[in-house]
C-alpha cells in the first residue's frame, strides 16, 4: 500500500524527469537541453549521445532491457516498436549500446498505419523524431521515449506533431500581443490542460460474456433494469471497496508515471468514475492522457474488472465525457486568462478574453470535429453533455463586463457576497461572483475554459490543435492591427469592443439543453448544429479552415485532407463493426433463447393442458404470442440490417459515411428495440449474456 509519506519517494520515480537529468547529465549537457525544451533551440548531435548515454544507464539500473519511440499515429491510441539495447560484442558477447541516434530518431513502418492516401501500401518507410519537452518513462522494463511520427515524405501522420505545430503558433502570436503590453521578459506562451477522465467499470466475468462489449465497447442490446440513475445517489457517493482498491492502485501506477492523478470519485450513473489530473503544458498532458488510459485498462483486470472508455457503453444513463480544461500562461508565471479583481480594468486580459470568443464563434466548426467520433455523437445532446451547437458560458461577472464595454456605459461592479448557513458553528464563506453550467460546450471557470464536449475515449490532442490555431489565428488578427496602431490604447479599446459587438452570438448563459435554445441558436444566431460526424467533418476541408491551418504552419493542405479521409474511414468502420456485432448476436443468441424460451411455454401449455384440456392458459399464450411475434420481428430487422451493411456502396468517404448515418443507424436502432423488449419478456436464466441490470451493479 501506499502511503502519504511515500507518495513523493515514488512519484515519478520511472520517469527520467528534470531532478534525473540534473543529477546524471554534465551541467554544460543540462544547460544546452534545456534550452532546447525551454526555448526551441536545435538540438546537437554531441548532446543528444550524452543523454542517450546517461537515459540508457538509468533505464538498465530500472530493470529495462528494451526501448521504443513511443508515438501517437492517427488510431487514436499509442503505438511502440521495441528494440533491445543489446549490441554484440567482437568476443561473441553482448554489451549494452544505445547512441544519440538511436535516441532522435526510429523508422518505424508507416504503411500500416492510418495515412489517408498519404502513404501507399508498398510505401513503407516513416520516421519517428524525439520530443524532447516530453519526459523519457519506463513501462513494463520499456524505455519509452515520446515522438513525433512523420512519413518518408514529410508529412505529419500523428497527432503530436500538429499539436507541437499549433503550441508554437500560438506563443508567437500571443508573444506579439505581450511585448505590446511591456512584457519584453517572456520568452514563451504555453497553452495549459487539464483533462478530466470519465469511465465505466464492470465485473471481467460479465464483460467477457458480452459479445457486443468485447468487439465494440459498447452494449449494443439492453433493456433498462428496474433502477437506473435516477436517484443521484452514486453521483459522489460512498467508493465501493473493491473500486477504491482499484482507484488506490491506479494512483500509485500513475503517479510513479509523473501523471498528477488528483481527484477520483464516483459519477452520476451506476458503475461510473472519474479521474481528474494537475494541470500539465498541452503536449504532455495530452501524453499523460494517452498513459492515463492505457494504465487505467490495465490496472483494471488485475482486480477482475474491464474499464469502459467508450462514450455511450449503456443506453439511458450517462454517457462518459473527458472535459478539457485549457488556460494559458507565460514562462514568467503570468495567468493570462485570470480576470483578476478587476477585470473591465485589466486590458490585457479583455484581449487575450476576445480573442477566445472570437476563435470560438469564427471556428465553432473545427471545434466540433474535433470532438465527432461515432461513439460521442450518442452522447452530444443528451441530456448528460452539452449539445452538439457550440457556445461560450461567460458568467454573470464577465457578461455585465462586456455589456458595459459593448454599450458604452460605467461599469457597476459585482457585489462580493457572503454566504450564511444558519448555523454558528458552519463558517461563512464567500460566494463566487458567477454559477457554473454544465450544460456550456465551452465555459469559463475563473482562471481557464472547460472544453466540455470530448468524449472520454478521444485523443485530446486534436481539439488543443483546434483550439490553439484558432487563438493563435485571433491574436495574430490583433496584433497585426495593434503594431501598427498610431494610438495604441483607442485601437485596442475599439478591438475590443467590436469583438463584443461581432461575437456576441457565440455567448450563451442560459440552459444548453431547452429546445428553445437550439430554436435560438440555429434561426437567430445562426449558429451551426452540426448533430453527427459526417455532418461536421467534411467542413475541415472549407477553404477558411484550410487557410487558417496551413497558414500557421499546423497542417499542409494535403495532410487535412488525409485527416479528413481517416476521420470518416473510422467513423464507416467503426459503425459497420458495430452492425455486424449486431448481426452475429441476433441470430446466434437472441433468437435462440427467444426460441427456446417460447418452446418452454408452449410445453408447459401442452402439460397443463394434458391435465386438463379446458385450462386457458392466457399468460403463457399471450406470451408465447409476444415472443413469436418479436422473434419474426428480429429475423427481419436482422436480415435489414445486415443488408443495408453489405449494400454500402459509394464513390467516396463521405458519401458512405452519409448512408450509413441514414441506413445503416436506423436500422441498427429498429434491431435493437426489438431485441430489447424480447429481453424484458424472456426468462433470465434463458436470456444468453448479463443483463444491465448485472453490469451496472455487478462490481460490490
């Protein structure tokens, strides 16, 4: 076990972090690598052999006898290719050899991975590049060094390189607005994120009985049980033994990782946790989180449980979210989206302010995209996540602010309230000047934004990507007029304002989930709505985003449109799997036991009746009715289904991702309520796989 004491022995005792580098590396070799980490500098071969060599020896004295260029493709997961750092030796020994080279770069395969017509099958070569802002770590005596993944061509096949792209982007731009404010001492921006981290736990035994679970991980049948989440009684209740040995496990495993695992607790739906890290610099966070994932499904089986990432694994209790909390600051310790206690005063936050609203009204497209995958388009718009429009929560502090700007008048200032319980012996405490609303996509909460819309098993890399470039995109707007302003104070004032004015649209503090808002925000404000996956993202290739993006330098036009490509690919794939999941459980399990179950009524109607002719036997007659209707009714929802998967044909991508949206989903839909309502008829002990009602409460 562990315990307080302990935690900083091991935190980030497998990772190769500043303290290790301090101790193990010359201070002529710290000094040249951190200025590579700090402030870009090229990296020289010389240094690059004296880490290999001092990451090599304490990689060995950690037990690893391997390592890899740990990378990030266009999967959505991590990939590495290990390599041992034996070497043979001219006496026919081995000895242990790992060089600046092999630490810069790798050439893994890149063929095999998604490339979006990027790389041809018979084209195989791609290289993996060192990135050295992110620490080196050991996993499973496995030197992992994190990397960019490019092809022979050049061209970016991952999602760190783009990321590392748009954090550049956005310091330089957001360097340009501070030197205009006096802050000649920044060196450099950096975008910040905390993620939080949603997920299911079920028993192993159950999940391994579930077909639909193991190929998809979703259910892709299931009747409500008798009791749900409709109590709010999990929501921060009381952690199960078994999930807090879990919960105490995982913790120890990332912390060990340098992962700042900092709050767990129990969610709204049965069966639903949370996790919620520090705040950590975009690109490493963005690693943590694909560690963070890795660990969590690992840590699970050892205590017999799976861990579900899924967006929407059950029907009618919430979905699983990741909200990606963003901020940025300097390398000076300035928080430049803290209001501070006078915020219509402090100029320098109204434009870093703005300069979000405008990024976030300007491309609410691309910030959609990022977060469309097949599995969060079940959960956008419940009434669990915010809906699939795009808008900003501001607060009632920050609305009065920029009404005031917007309209001209004095500020009247917010009123610092104290909170009174009523009983002496609770303290009184004061009031935040603003409410939070879950139901914002993207809300301010005092000092960041909360990205509220990605779902719990997406990358966070591509909507940091989105969200960088668009800011990057507004500053540069800003700072291009701002430079050349004869009076710099009426030019910023007026900038601001008219973003008020241009941008107010995209402002919204009232409840995401009322229908009369979708009403508002499609017919009034002429907001997008941009409901599933093939809605929004063939809108990556309009010639604003494209322009946007290739002209920071985060993608080349032919890397959007392989993104494109391969977002729609998996979209495709993935739902057809599902339907075919479908498909081979209907008839090689639901229709049996429907079968069989009614074949069980009808000789039980038959040995009753052998005892006496005249009994009616009116419920195992209805039923066997019911049942025999519904078996004939999943037969030929199935054969639908399954034809309207093999007759997908189309010239291109989105085409077919448009059919499957309008075919294939509804008929998958029809399948399942079907299936469904055979499950709440038919004896348990005859229906074949656990029951919502076992997953949801099967973990005691």
């Amino acid at each position: 076990m562990t315990n307080a004491t302990s935690i900083p022995e091991i935190f980030g005792e497998n990772v190769f972090d500043d303290r290790v580098m301090k101790s193990m590396l010359s201070a002529k070799v710290y000094a040249s690598l951190k200025k590579t980490i700090d402030e870009d500098a090229p990296l020289d071969i010389g240094i690059a052999n004296a880490v290999a060599d001092a990451m090599k020896a304490w990689a060995i004295e950690k037990g690893a006898t391997h390592y890899t260029h740990w990378f990030q493709p266009l999967t959505g997961v991590t990939a590495e290719k290990h390599d041992s750092f034996i070497s043979p030796s001219p006496d026919g020994g081995a000895i242990m050899e790992f060089s600046g080279k092999n630490l810069i770069k790798g050439e893994p395969d890149a063929s095999s991975f998604p490339s979006g017509g990027l790389r041809a099958t018979f084209e195989a070569r791609g290289y993996t590049a060192w990135d050295p802002t992110s620490y080196a770590f050991i996993k499973d005596k496995t030197l992992c060094i994190p990397t960019a993944f490019c092809s022979y061509g050049g061209e970016a096949l991952d999602k760190k390189t783009p990321l590392l792209r748009s954090m550049e982007a956005l310091s330089k731009q957001a360097m340009r607005i501070l030197k205009l404010f006096g802050h000649d001492d920044v060196k450099y921006v950096r975008s910040e994120v905390g993620p939080e981290q949603e997920y299911f736990l079920v028993d192993e035994k159950l999940y391994n009985q579930r077909r639909d679970l193991i190929f998809t991980g979703r259910t892709l049948f299931g009747a409500m049980p008798p009791k749900g989440q409709e109590m709010d009684d999990h929501y921060f209740g009381a952690i199960k033994p078994r999930v807090a040995e879990y919960m105490a496990d995982l913790n120890r495993e990332l912390w060990k990782l340098g992962i700042y695992a900092k709050t767990e607790h129990n969610e709204v739906a049965p069966a639903q946790h949370e996790l919620a890290p520090i705040f950590s610099t975009t690109n490493i966070a963005t690693d943590h989180n694909q560690l963070t994932m890795e660990i969590m499904q690992k840590v699970a089986r050892r205590h017999g449980l799976v861990c579900l990432l899924h967006e929407k694994p059950f029907a009618g209790v919430n979905g699983s979210g990741k909200h990606n909390n963003w901020s940025l600051s300097t390398d000076t310790g300035i928080q430049l989206l803290k209001p501070g206690d006078t915020p219509h005063e402090n100029a320098q936050f109204l434009i870093f302010l703005c300069a979000v609203i405008k990024a976030v009204d300007d491309y609410q497209d691309l910030l959609r995209l990022a977060v469309a995958t097949a599995g969060n388009d079940h959960r956008l718009g419940a009434n669990e996540a915010p809906p699939a429009i795009i808008s900003m929560f501001l607060g009632d502090e920050l609305d009065a602010v920029l009404r005031s700007i917007e309209n001209d008048e004095p500020y009247a200032g917010s009123e610092k309230k104290t909170l009174t319980l009523g009983v002496d012996v609770l303290p009184d405490f004061p009031r935040d000047t603003t409410d939070r609303n879950r139901t914002s996509p993207f809300a301010f909460t005092g000092n960041k934004f909360e990205f509220r819309s990605l779902g719990s098993s997406n990358s966070i890399a591509c909507a940091n990507i989105m969200l960088n470039a668009a800011v990057a995109e507004s500053l540069k707007i800003y700072a291009d007029r701002l430079e050349k302003a004869d009076d710099f104070e009426t030019t910023l004032n007026g900038m601001i304002k008219k973003t008020i004015k241009d941008h107010r649209r995209i402002i919204f503090n009232g409840n995401g989930y009322d229908e009369a808002w979708v009403r508002e925000a499609t017919e009034v404000r002429g907001l997008c709505n941009y409901r599933t996956t093939p809605d929004c993202m063939p809108h990556l290739l309009d010639e604003k985003n494209v322009r946007m993006l290739t002209s920071h330098g985060i993608y080349s036009e032919s890397e959007l449109r392989s993104r494109c490509d391969i977002m729609l690919e998996n979209y495709c794939k993935t739902v057809k799997i599902e339907a075919n999941a479908m498909v081979d459980m209907a008839r090689k399990q639901i229709l049996p036991a429907v079968s069989g179950y009614s074949a069980d009524l009808a000789a039980a109607i038959s040995a009753k009746r052998a005892v006496s002719p005249e009994l009616p036997c009116k419920y195992e007659t209805s039923l066997v009715a019911r049942l025999s209707e519904l078996a004939d009714e999943i037969a030929e929802k199935t054969d639908k289904l399954e034809d309207a998967v093999v007759n997908l044909k189309a010239d291109d991508i989105i085409t077919e991702s448009y059919s499957i949206r309008d075919n294939v989903l509804i008929a998958m839909s029809e399948l399942r309520a079907a299936a469904d309502e055979a499950e709440t008829l038919t004896a348990k002990e005859r229906w074949p796989f656990p029951t919502y009602g076992d997953l949801l409460f099967g973990v005691r």
